[in-house]
C-alpha cells in the first residue's frame, strides 16, 4: 500500500509541475470557475436545508467505500436526531477522495466538499452558532487543517461576509476521538467493551493511520502508544500499532507480543479509524497483499524503518504461524471486525460528547493540546 501512496504522491507532483509549466489565464480562470461551482452547488444544499439558526459541520477526511458512507450517513442521522436546534452537514477534507467519489470510482457517483465551501456558505446564511466537529481519530496533519479552515473562516479571508456578522458569529471546535491523554483511557474501555472477547483468545490487535514523523507536532502520535498502556491495564492481549507512524507498524506490534508471550496463538485485527476503507480492507484485511516473490515470513525484508511493505497485517501474521480466522476479516457478520469506529455506537458516542463539550475556537492552542 505504501508503494502505491508514493506513486500517487508522484504522480500528483509531477501533473503539479506539468500545470506550473503550462500556467496560463485560461488555467486560472478555469480554477476560478471551479471554485465558484463549488461554491454555489453548497450555497444551494445550505439555502435549501436551513431550519435551524445554528449549525454542525462534521468534517471526515473522507472515503470512497460504500461502508464508509453508510457510517457517515448514520453518524449524521444520529446528531440531526439528538441536536435538537442544529442543522447538521457533512464535508470531506481530502480533495482526492472528493473527486474520487464525484467520479464514481466504487461507488454511484456522491458530491462532497470541503470544509471551506461549507463554512462560506454558513456565513452567508448567517447562523449565529456552528460547531466544526473533527471526525479524526488523533490530533494531527488531517486535525490541522479542520482548524486552518475554521482559521480563514474567523478572518473572512473571502472578504465578503458582513463584518458586523463575523464578529458575533460563535464558532466551536469538537476535538478529535483522541485528543488529550484522558481521552486515549476513555477510548480503550469503550473498545474493551467490544473487543474484550477476542482479547481473551488472543492478541487483539488495532490498526491507525499514523501521524508522519516530521508533522508529529500535535502530540498525535503519542496518543497510540498511550491508548496501547490503557487498553493493556485491562487485558495485556491488547496491542496498538499503524500504517504511517514510525516506530509503530505491525513488525513492532509483533515484537510487543512476543516480548508478552504471545509467539503462537490467535490473532485477531480491527481498524482503529472512523471508517473502515482502503487501509483497512487492503493493508489490514487482505489476505493477498505479500510482496513479490515471498514465500515464507523468513523472506519478508523489512525497509529501513523497520517495516515490511505491501504486507497486510492479516498476511503478516499468517505467515508468522498465528492462527487467523478468516470470518473476523470480514465487513459484515457476527464476528466480522473489519468496521470503522463510527459503526460502534458506543464509539459515536464518544464523538457526540466532544461536540457536546466544543469549546471556542482558538487556532493556535486548539491544534496544540497541552497535555
């Protein structure tokens, strides 16, 4: 999977120099015209479905999995039920999983924007009240830039919002599912209370995305490793690992089993996302996804971070002699644990009780928790 995200890392880069070398007016006005399409097609949802003189964004990173959209669309069903008094929206903050989803890529086809077009179209209706809630699981890269939005709209960077408006407007942040220490220990009895019965067979493992090393300026990452000491104060068969945090992909999961004891035995894996979409389907769930050429775990090669790629978490561990019950990698069923958080309601509830709890914005300590 990684060798993919660099690929399209690549690619991304080099139709960004193709269009800085072919930059012409004609491009910006089309970027322009873009930007005002957008910008009307939510002025339109916002003018049509306001009821309410207060609103809720909820802002996701974003899919393109089907599973995915149904958790979002429950999530949203269930805050319009139990905020009373909000108009609740949805919005994406990657423009690749917009456009992958305009262009129905696994799915019919679904428009969704960015949180800068919905919070614009929020000002030129006028609520008095809006509640950014971050769907994000930790506070980091993603998180930031739910406040950067939230930061150009406080400043009316479009210059063209009433000015008497913006200074009463009351803008709140809902914080990330994990974004102080008290939450990673809230987090692990919630999780305990679905996962403990694989717990008690066996490693009983969680999936995150990860904070990039260099951005890991939000106290992110260290909120896995916290999650990891609380939920192993219930169960020591715990154990949480990532695709994208150094330090902390599956080889080390692996060698915390062992150094606990566990060198056989039962391996379970759950997605430790709000959704459960490409990382968790392929880099955790697939069971075909070994590198080229490998036949046995001894021929896996770890790179210089000291993990192996294009490995999923599921083939991992198979070929390390764990047992893996093929029923657990599945999207649906009894024992299905391929779900996102936000297909747990208990987790859901967590998520409200943070927009229950939002505070006022402040852009610069609202991105650096203090502990």
């Amino acid at each position: 999977m990684k060798k993919i995200k660099y690929l399209l890392i690549a690619m991304l880069a080099m139709m960004t120099t193709t269009t800085f070398v072919a930059c012409s007016d004609d491009d910006d006005d089309n970027i322009n015209e873009n930007i005002a399409r957008y910008q009307n097609e939510v002025d339109q949802v916002v003018r049509s479905q306001k009821k309410n003189n207060k609103a809720i964004l909820l802002v996701a990173f974003g899919s393109t999995w089907q599973q995915a959209y149904d958790a979002f669309d429950l999530t949203r069903a269930e805050y319009e039920k139990e905020f009373a008094g909000y108009d609740v929206y949805l919005s994406f903050s990657s423009a690749i999983c917009i456009n992958r989803a305009r262009a129905a890529e696994n799915t019919a086809a679904r428009s969704f924007y960015e949180p800068k077009y919905w919070l614009e179209a929020f000002g030129r209706v006028q609520y008095s009240e809006i509640i950014v809630q971050s769907m994000q699981v930790i506070p980091g890269e993603e998180f930031s830039r739910v406040v950067n939005a939230m930061k150009d709209f406080g400043n009316n960077s479009n210059g063209d919002l009433d000015d008497k408006y913006m200074s009463q407007v009351v803008l709140k942040l809902g914080m990330p599912l994990m974004y102080t220490v008290q939450d990673a220990s809230t987090l692990a009895t919630a999780l305990d209370n679905n996962f403990s019965k694989y717990a008690q067979k066996g490693a009983m493992t969680f999936m995150g995305h990860g904070n990039p090393d260099e951005y890991d300026t939000y106290k992110a990452n260290v909120r896995y490793t916290q999650l990891e000491t609380a939920l192993q104060k219930l169960n020591k068969n715990y154990f949480v690992g990532t695709v994208d945090m150094v330090d902390n992909y599956k080889v080390q999961v692996h060698k915390r089993m062992m150094a606990n004891g566990l060198n056989s035995g039962n391996v379970y894996c759950a997605p430790l996302m709000s959704i459960a979409g490409d990382h968790a389907h392929n880099d955790m769930a697939d069971k075909e996804m070994i590198p080229e050429g490998v036949k046995t775990f001894a021929d896996l090669e770890p790179n210089d971070d000291g993990e192996v790629e294009d490995c999923s978490w599921r083939a991992y561990f198979d070929m390390a002699g764990y047992n893996i019950d093929d029923n657990t990698f599945k999207d649906n069923g009894n024992d299905a644990l391929v779900k996102g958080l936000l297909e747990y309601s208990n987790i859901r509830a967590l998520y409200k009780n943070h927009t229950r709890n939002a505070e006022t914005v402040d852009f610069y300590h609202s991105m650096y928790p203090e502990e």
